[in-house]
C-alpha cells in the first residue's frame, strides 16, 4: 500500500491586534496580502525543492524582519525611554533544539542570531549585550539602533507615552492613527511576525521574531524569545508561533500546552488550538492569537483579537492570505 504523500507548507502571521475592518481601505489591505504572499514564496519554493522545515521558517521570518509593515526588525517599536529591543526565537522539531536572543538592538536580523544560538552555542538564550557580542564572533551582520526606527513608531510612542501604558502590537495604530486615517495604512507598520512549517521528511519547526510592546519598560521581555510560551516545535505533535499579550502566553506556556493537549489528551491540532486561544487565554485576561502546523501537515491560525495578518502556502498550491475572520 503506498503512502499518502507529504505535502510541505508554511504558514506565517505578522501580528494580532485591534484593527478595524471598516476604516481600512482596499489599497490598505492590498498591501499587506502582497506583502505577506511575497513572505510566503520563498519558503514554499525552498520547501518543494525538498528544503527543511527549520530553513523554510528562518527564512520567512527573515522576510518578515526586513518588511517594515510588521513589528519585527526594521520598523520594530520603541521602548519607553525610545531605544529598540529586539527578540526572536527559532526551535527544530526533529530534535527539540532551540535558540533565542533578547532585548538586542544591533543586530539587523534577530532570527539569524537565535539560530546561530541553537547551532553554534551550547546554550538557549542570550540576553543584551552578551546576545550582541555572541552576534558579532558568528559574523552577523550588526546595525547602528537607528536602522530599525521609523517616524511613524516614533509617533506610536508620543500617543502611548500619552495613555502611560504599554500597547500591544496593532493597538498601537488606534493611538497613532485617528480615524479617518485608518489602522492599516502602510504607516502604521504593526505586527509581532512568525512562522512554522512542515517539510517533505516530516519535520517540523517554528520561529518567531518581535520589536516587542510600544513604550515597554525597557528589559521587559515577552514570550517571543521563551521556547515553550511564544514558540514551540515537537515533531511529535506540532510547532506553534504566537503573538499577543505576552505576559499572558507566559503565564500558560500556551505553545507548550497546545502540545500538550495533543500529546496527553489525544486532541487534534485545531481543538487543542482553539482551547488555548478562546478559553485559556481570555480566562486571564490574554489577547493574541498563533499559527502553528502538526506532524501531518494541517494549519491552524486561531485568534482572539479583530483581526491578525496571516497566510499559508502548500506546495503545489497559490498562498492564502488574510487579516480578518
């Protein structure tokens, strides 16, 4: 009896957050589809071509880190004192390795840095100066800290040092951008980005990567970077990249717990998901929502929030897109 054949995917997201469907234009949304379909090629070829899982996330995220709609890379926000401080994550499902880097502002392409944490070191995850200089011996490519500002972040930060609070990813442009300018515009340039992905031999990985909450205590650190809160990967049951009040996605080790739903109690990857987004979440006050793929190729993208970028592209298929429920 032959097999059914492995269909590799990849599916990414670029942020959770309230954004309004009404005051969007369709220029606005345009933008972002084609943005997220020109993160998603890439990957999808390498994929076909018989790539890993691992590559085929760095990759996406790397895309996404260098787009400066989302809040990841160039564009990330600023912190309350107006620095950056970058974190991403990457995690291999084949063998549960892992790499993370926090609270960096020099290194151009964070999620390069925490796989060469997972490859080159004998550690999880660096922090600040010593992530920075660890960056520097693997020949990273490093960036003055005003590569990643933008003036519309900038103005983010204004309205938020306004409201004396910290605000999550797309929540941001409702302080920054009264209507009629509406929360999509190109310079808004929301989102917290990840990816996850299933490859021809079965694996699985996840990566993600963030500029963090505008107007953050400066050190704060979210799930992004946590393996096992923000971005998890077991080749057992699934890889999991989320997004939202990190704090919160802490507190449950909701990457972790979807796969553990899965493990434990048998459950598929979509109710496991949709358990940790909907209940567990909301029952501690968490916003946000993930993407995530399991052992047999199927995509989930829950989300508790209005609207969350988002799209996957199977091989062999066109790439679906989409920012609202």
């Amino acid at each position: 009896m032959n097999a059914t054949p492995l269909r590799p995917v990849i599916a990414i997201h670029g942020g959770a957050g309230t954004m309004s469907r009404d005051s969007a234009a369709a220029a606005q949304q345009a933008a972002y589809h084609d943005a997220l379909r020109a993160v998603l090629l890439p990957p999808q070829q390498l994929l076909a071509a018989g790539g890993s899982a691992l590559d085929a996330v760095t990759l996406a995220v790397e895309l996404l880190e260098d787009c400066p709609l989302f809040n990841a890379g160039h564009g990330a926000v600023f912190t309350h004192d107006e620095t950056h401080e970058l974190d991403a994550a990457v995690m291999d499902g084949a063998t549960l390795r892992a790499g993370a880097i926090a609270c960096v502002s020099r290194v151009r392409r964070p999620v390069r840095a925490a796989r060469a944490v997972m490859e080159d070191s004998d550690h999880v995850l660096f922090a600040g100066a010593g992530a920075e200089e660890f960056a520097r011996r693997q020949g990273l490519e490093m960036v003055e800290p005003s590569y990643f500002s933008t003036e519309a972040r900038r103005e983010q930060l204004k309205r938020a040092l306004g409201s004396d609070r910290a605000v999550l990813d797309h929540d941001g442009a409702a302080l920054a951008f009264r209507t009629p300018a509406p929360p999509l515009e190109e310079r808004g340039k929301m989102g917290t980005v990840g990816a996850v992905a299933f490859d021809a031999h079965g694996n699985v990985a996840a990566a993600t990567s963030t500029g963090g909450m505008t107007n953050k205590q400066p050190g704060r650190i979210g799930d992004s970077p946590l393996i096992g809160a923000g971005t998890y990967a077991d080749n057992a049951t699934a890889a999991i990249s989320c997004t939202g009040t990190g704090e919160m996605f802490i507190r449950l080790a909701a990457a972790y717990d979807i796969c553990a739903r899965m493990r434990y109690a048998g459950l598929p990857l979509d109710l496991a998901a949709e358990l940790v987004v909907q209940e567990a979440l909301p029952a501690i006050g968490g916003r946000g929502g993930l993407v995530a793929v399991d052992r047999h190729g199927n995509v989930s993208m829950p989300f508790n929030t209005e609207g969350m970028y988002r799209g996957y592209a199977r091989v062999g298929e066109a790439a679906h897109t989409a920012i609202f429920r």
